[in-house]
C-alpha cells in the first residue's frame, strides 16, 4: 500500500516527465490549473497516467473537485485504500 508521500512523489514525477512541468512549482497547495498550467484535456491524461500506476478504475467524476496536488494526492490515496 502507498503513503500519500509515494503518491507524492509519484505525481511530482508525472507532472515534471509528461507535462513538462518545473519541479519548483510543484507542491501540495499549487493549483492544477493556475499554477501548473494543465489545461482539462492535460487533467483527463494526469487520469489515465494515475490509473495506470493505480491499477484502480478512476472515474472522471472523482476528479471533478480536485484543484490542487494535494487534492490529487488525497484522491489517489482514497481509491488505493477504499
């Protein structure tokens, strides 16, 4: 099972690796959108790379809410431990 640090780290690695984000920016309080530049079609591919590391079905619904990394984190970590 994963710690919300792992799935920290984990996601840190995506958003730098396949979406080209700067590893200063990243941290739990930035925004998705404001701060890391991810537009709705970068956040349905952040689902598809978060289902592959998961192996959990993600529904996009879930994803909806989610703003900032550590919204990601906590929604990841939910799915993995529910």
């Amino acid at each position: 099972m994963q710690t919300k640090e792992e799935i920290y780290a984990q996601l840190e690695e995506i958003l730098q690796e396949d979406f080209e984000v700067d590893a200063g920016d990243i941290s739990l309080d930035a925004n998705l959108y404001q701060d890391l530049d991810l537009d709705s079609i970068d956040a349905v591919d952040l689902v598809v790379k978060l289902r592959e590391i998961t192996g959990k079905k993600i529904s996009p619904d879930a994803f909806k809410a989610v703003r900032t990394v550590r919204d990601v984190v906590d929604e990841v970590y939910k799915l993995i431990h529910g």
